[in-house]
C-alpha cells in the first residue's frame, strides 16, 4: 500500500476529478495544479485531508501545501491519477491561460509596482517626518516650527528632501526600470529613458502649471517643435514610454543579426524611444493620470463622496484578492503628485485594520485550536502592519463571515475618513502605522476612524463567530476527546508518558547555525505567504552576502530537490527535521544557477557544503534570493526560540537554539 494512498484517492476526487486538471507540477512545500474550471475544487474539504497543511490560489495556480514529502506525494498522485506532471514553468504558462484579460494587466501591474513600494513606503515617512518638524507650528502660540526654531530641525527639514525629491519627483525612473526588468530587456536602457523624462534640462513638470505659455522652453527642429516638459511624479507617461523601449528593443532584437546587436539594438530601441516618450506617450500619459486624479478626486470629494467611500471600504478587500488592488498604487501616486496629497491610501490603510481586526476576533475565539492559531496570530500581525494577504487567504476567507465583518468595518471608517476630508501626504505604511503618513490637520479624525476599524469589526466577528464556530473550529473537541480517552483506558496516560520521554543524544544540540552569512530576518517579512504564514513551521530567513549554503547542525539528509538544486531538508539526532529554500518560487529556474553538493541520506556535520547557487542569475529570474531556515518538525525538541535582528557568519552565529 503507497504511504499516501488514501489521501491521493481524496485529494483526486475533491480537486475535480482527471477531466479537471489541465497541468500539475510542484517544488519543495507543495503541489502546483492548474484546473480547467477552479470552482469545482472543494478548498474545505481538502484541507480536511491528513496530509494537507493548508490551500491557496495565487497567479492561476490552485497550490496544495503538502511538505517535505511533496514529492512522494506527487510522485503517488500522478501516478494513481494516470496523468504526466510538467515542469514548473509549463505550469505557469498554463496557469495563464485561465486569467483573463484584465487578470493579466493587474498581473503585470502588480509587478510592476511591487519592487516599488519599500521606496514608496520610505517616501512617505520622511514626507511625514518633514510635516511634523517643518509645517506643524508647536511653539510661540501656533505660529511656529521646530524648523523655524532650531537650525539643526531646519537642516534636517531641507535634507530630508533629497530623498522625497527622489522617491517622488523622479519616480518615472524607477518606474522605467521596473517595467524593463519584468519584461526582461536590458534594465539599464530603461534607467537612461527615465532620466531623460526628468532630465534638469527641462522644464520640472510641477512648474509648468505656472509657466505662461511663451516662456516654456522648445527644442526647435525648423519643421517643428517640441516642448521641453519634465514628467516628474508622472506615473501612465512613464508607464507608456516604459512599454514603447521595451517593445522597440525586442523587435529589434529579433530581426537585427547577432554580430551587430550589441551595437545596432540599443541604438535603435533608445533614441527612437525618447522621441516617441516626449513627442506622443508622454502627452497622453500625462492627460490620461490627470484625467484620472480628477475623476477620483473629484468623486470622493463631492457631495455624494461619503457613498463612494463607503463602497470603496467595503470592496477594497475583495479587490486585494482579485489582485486588481495595485492599481491603486497609481491612482495613490498621481493623487499626490496632482494634489498635494491622496485621500485615497488613507482608506486602504483603514480597510487593513479592519481585517486584522476580525483576524483578533478569530484568535481569541480560536485560542484553543493550536493549528488555527499558527495562522491567526503571524496573519493578524502582518494585517496590523498592512500586509493582508495572509488574513484575508489564510483566516478571513476561509470562515466567510470574518471577511464580511471586517469589510462592514472598513465601509463605516472609510466613509468617517472621506467624509471629512482626511488627506495622506502619501503611500504609506498600511495599518496602525498609517497615521504617520496623514497630513497632521486630520489625526484627530483618522484616530477616530481607526478606532472604529478596530472595535466595530472585532465585536461583529466576535459575536458571530460565537454562533457559527463549530466547537472543533474552536478547538474544544480535541480537548474533550482527550479527557473522555484517560477517563475510559487509565493505561492510556501511562502510554502517553512513555511516548513523552525524550530520547537523549549521546551528544545533545541545542543550537542550530546560520545556513549563510548575511542578515538574519523573521520568517513573517518573507514575501510568500506559505512561509510567512508558517504554514511549514516557524523559522528564520536569511537576505545572503555569500553564495553557498551549509549544513547548520550535525544531521542526515532526508529530501533533496535533485532536479532544481535549490532546496533540501535535514533530520537532526533529536528526531527535529529542517527545511533549507533558496529563493523565492525558484523552482521556476529548473537548476539553472543552482548546484546541489550532497545526495539523499548523506550525513552532515555543521558547516559542511550544501547548495551553491548564483544570486545574479536569481536575481535576473525576477525571484529574491532570500533563503528559508524552516523547523518543520520539532522531534523532542522544546522552547525553541528564533533569534533574527542579526548579522550571521555561516555554520558559525546561532540562530535557533532550543532545549
């Protein structure tokens, strides 16, 4: 009998039978399908199943969260289900024909702006910081700064500029940048395209407003002209003449031999670029953006602003899991470039704490049930700190009424928000920390809306979760049952303490070392929800300085990806059991740029050689190469403490230790 026999046959029958899959792959944590028709697969009952540890849809891909034994597993379901698995990327190409149209433009959006955002984020504290000791008059009855106060305040006001001028002003480079890089053509031609839209030479766009028309400068060609105008802060003209370079460089790739491109292809993409981006997208860009910030503008802040409001709270959060959510990240950034600030983000952030407020809900209701809790409490944590996903997948969406409750919230506090005209200096931190970017005239009034955001959602969550929760959602079932076994077999608790003594090591660990030399960060700032989650288990990551991985402890080698390379797992003397991940999703790579140096069932002693891998090859892939030191099973383990916050020297500084 295969070991997952069982648990396949369900796992086949609850996804939608053979008929439903159209491909089906995996990498180190979990199975990868792609389904004809999405909707026939039960997500509830398959999590029921033993060896499931929890399910998740992302970029058209229904992904079940087996773990160390995915591959066992996938080897017994194809092989039951009498279908061939394909490669990783053969299942992404396919996952991408189940997104539609608009699918796959917030798709492309999104990643566009997510290597965006930290510099965004930044932004916006420092043009919050700036607010507070240069516009806020504290001193001499209202009528002065620290600025205007105290010249260190002064110098620190005008220096922070530098980097808001930066962020802000010059966005479109970072943006140009950004859209080479995801489509894969060379990043720097990008860069140059940008600063040619934000160039000193011409006029700064945020000028031209009150420049009469006679004195804008041209560039006078005889036949024609062309107006000198900077884009600063111009986010779809930067976006259009992104897409003009890219598309122009790979038509010239294609058709331009290989003995000339090096030469003919940068040329030919750049120049003509330029001119289009000033003389054709950069005009339209710039009417379609304002055109944009007007509409949003103008309907929030119109007498039936407060309506808008409340819709927009409360579908935000269905939005964020269509994906369609980031392209407010450019209405955000247009708003603050065309007006001085958004009243948009401040809506967002408040949308954050509701959920994470009904997530709160969930983890006192739930404070029973060990497995939901390893969800609840990192998900509501990063919800606080605006980061959503992991609520909305991993608890809100998963009982419905959460999600209901927290949108209800996030409706009242939007409408509180808009409808006295709260203004954010800029994208900010979500959540709690979102005050910092409000414009300090409205904290009063965004405290309110918080406060609402939090109490209203809790309580509605709360009560209802009373009602609806089954009592083994609760976790009170495994107790009962517990109790109702020592009560009717005595021998049961004689064997319950036999199985609870620790097997002692000739020689005990008690540390687990670094894997690399670099920065060690908590497992939850990871940017995959499996790990994030700890869905695998709890952990630490570590952003590497070096490029080869080693054995943090004396262990045997229990799985290893032989085919990607980039991840393997290690059993230690006390039974405890590890996971190593190289990157993020970089199963994609196929072993391209990866190099495993140990076999399955190989000993190791801490320090030895593991992985070698190629962080600019990860890099150009488009995937972080944050790599993942994850306890997957505790063996007789105890207290294990995680200690990120460090600078680690590989095989040497400790970074989970335990008893």
């Amino acid at each position: 009998m295969a070991k997952y026999e069982n648990d396949v046959k369900q796992l086949l029958k609850l996804i939608g039978g053979k008929e439903n899959i159209q491909a089906v792959s995996h990498c180190m944590t979990r199975m990868r399908f792609v389904l004809v028709d999405p909707k026939k697969a039960d997500e509830k009952a398959i999590e029921e199943i033993p060896a499931v540890k929890g399910t998740f849809t992302q970029a058209g891909q229904y992904q079940v969260i087996i773990g160390n034994d995915v591959s066992v597993f996938y080897n017994e379901f194809t092989s039951y289900a009498g279908i061939e698995g394909v490669s990783k990327e053969a299942a992404k190409a396919a996952a991408k024909t189940n997104q539609n149209v608009v699918q796959k433009i917030m798709g492309a959006l999104g990643e566009i702006f997510a290597p965006l955002i930290p510099a965004l984020i930044c932004g916006g504290l420092i043009l919050g910081f700036r607010n507070i000791i240069g516009e806020i008059n504290f001193f001499e009855n209202g009528t002065k700064s620290l600025a205007d106060m105290y010249q260190f305040w002064e110098g620190t006001y005008n220096f922070l500029w530098l980097i808001g001028e930066a962020v802000f002003h010059l966005l479109p480079v970072g943006i140009v940048w950004s859209i080479t890089k995801k489509m894969g053509t060379t990043q720097i031609l990008g860069i140059i395209l940008g600063l040619t839209l934000v160039s000193s030479q011409l006029l700064n766009g945020f000028s031209v407003a009150d420049t009469p028309a006679s004195e804008i400068p041209v560039w006078d060609f005889g036949f024609a002209k062309v107006e000198m105008i900077g884009y600063q802060g111009q986010v779809i003209a930067a976006m259009m003449a992104g897409f003009v370079l890219v598309y122009l460089e790979k038509f010239f790739k294609k058709h331009c031999p290989e003995v000339i491109s090096m030469i003919v292809v940068p040329f030919c993409s750049l120049v003509p670029a330029v001119i289009i981006a000033h003389t054709v997208v950069g005009p339209i860009g710039w009417t379609i953006g304002n055109a944009i910030a007007d509409v949003v503008y103008g309907g929030l802040m119109s007498n039936f602003g407060w309506l808008f409001a409340g819709l927009f709270g409360l579908l935000y959060a269905p939005i964020v899991m269509t994906g369609l959510h980031h392209m407010t990240n450019a209405i955000d950034t247009q708003l603050v470039n065309t007006y001085d600030g958004t009243i948009l983000w401040p809506m967002i952030a408040l949308s954050n704490i509701a959920q994470g407020s009904s997530v709160l809900a969930m983890s006192i209701l739930q404070k029973k049930n060990e497995r939901a809790q390893q969800v609840n409490v990192p998900a509501c944590i990063s919800c606080y700190l605006g980061v959503t996903e992991p609520a909305l997948f991993g608890v809100n969406l998963k009982y419905g009424f959460p999600l209901i409750c927290g949108m209800i919230g996030s409706a009242i506090a939007a409408m509180i928000s808009v409808g006295c005209g709260v203004q954010a200096l800029s994208i900010g931190v979500g959540g709690l920390p979102g005050i910092i970017s409000i414009k300090p005239e409205f904290y009063l009034i965004f405290l309110l809306a918080m406060a609402e955001a939090i109490v209203v959602p809790f309580l509605l969550t709360f009560f209802v979760g009373m009602k609806k929760l089954s009592a083994e959602d609760r976790g009170l079932v495994e107790k009962e049952a517990r109790e109702k076994v020592l009560a009717e077999a005595p021998e049961a608790e004689a064997v319950l303490e036999t199985e609870a003594k620790e097997e002692t090591p000739s020689e005990p660990v008690t540390e687990i070392k670094a894997i690399l030399s670099g920065n060690v960060i908590p497992i939850e700032e990871v940017d995959d929800n499996v790990f994030s989650q700890k869905i695998m288990g709890d952990g630490v990551a570590i952003e590497p300085t070096e490029t080869t991985v080693v054995a943090p402890a004396d262990a045997e080698v229990s799985i290893v990806m032989a085919e990607t390379g980039h991840a393997c797992g290690l059993t230690l003397a006390n039974g405890m059991e590890i996971l190593i991940h190289v990157g993020i999703d970089t199963v994609d790579m196929g072993g391209d740029g990866f190099k495993l140096l140990l076999a399955q069932g190989d000993h190791v002693k801490c320090g030895t050689p593991l992985i070698q891998f190629d962080p600019e090859k990860i890099k150009a892939a488009g995937h972080p190469t944050t790599t993942m030191l994850i306890v997957t099973g505790e063996g007789s383990a105890k207290n294990i403490q995680m200690k990120p916050g460090q600078t680690a020297e590989a095989g040497k500084t400790t970074v989970i230790s335990f008893e």
